[in-house]
C-alpha cells in the first residue's frame, strides 16, 4: 500500500488524513502483531506461528501462549464442547 499510495506527488496530500486508519490497518493485519494462534485438538497450549516468523512475531506467539494459560483456554474449549447438543441422527 505504501508503494501505491505514495508513489505521486499528487496523492500525498490525499493519504496523509488517511495516514492512521491506514497503520491501525496495517497493525491489524500484519502476522507478526499477532505472533500466532492456538491448535485445537491438542490437550495442552500449543501455538502455530506463520513459517516467516522473525525475533516479535515468536515473542508476541509466546504472549499469546501465556495468554492462553491465564485465561484457562483449555478448560473453557473443553467444556464448550462438552456442553455442545449432540449431531442429530442420520
């Protein structure tokens, strides 16, 4: 976007009150800010992280890993779907 948007003289004046919804865009989409996300099906917190990942995305991924044990996401997952009615008969 960066290269697009700022590439003219003339579309400067234009992207600059854009400027912040444009990075709260690009913070929100970028994999590194998130670092990764939990693996169902695993009885215990594991995180997968993009292949790319550099130096913050895997500090994030163990944030979000710590996250994920203060909030006991484990136990919520398995009673959720203990919880869950069963599939209707075929």
């Amino acid at each position: 976007m960066k290269g697009n948007l700022g590439d003219s003289a003339w579309k400067k004046p234009l992207v600059l009150p854009l400027k912040n919804s444009l990075r709260r865009v690009r913070s929100r989409i970028d994999y590194s800010e998130r670092g990764g996300a939990p693996m169902l099906g695993v009885n215990g917190i594991c995180i997968i992280g993009h292949g790319r990942s550099n130096a913050y995305a895997v500090t994030n991924a163990c944030r979000a890993a710590e996250r994920a044990i203060q909030h006991n996401i484990i136990e919520s997952i398995r009673q959720r779907v203990c919880d869950m009615p069963p599939p209707p008969p075929v």
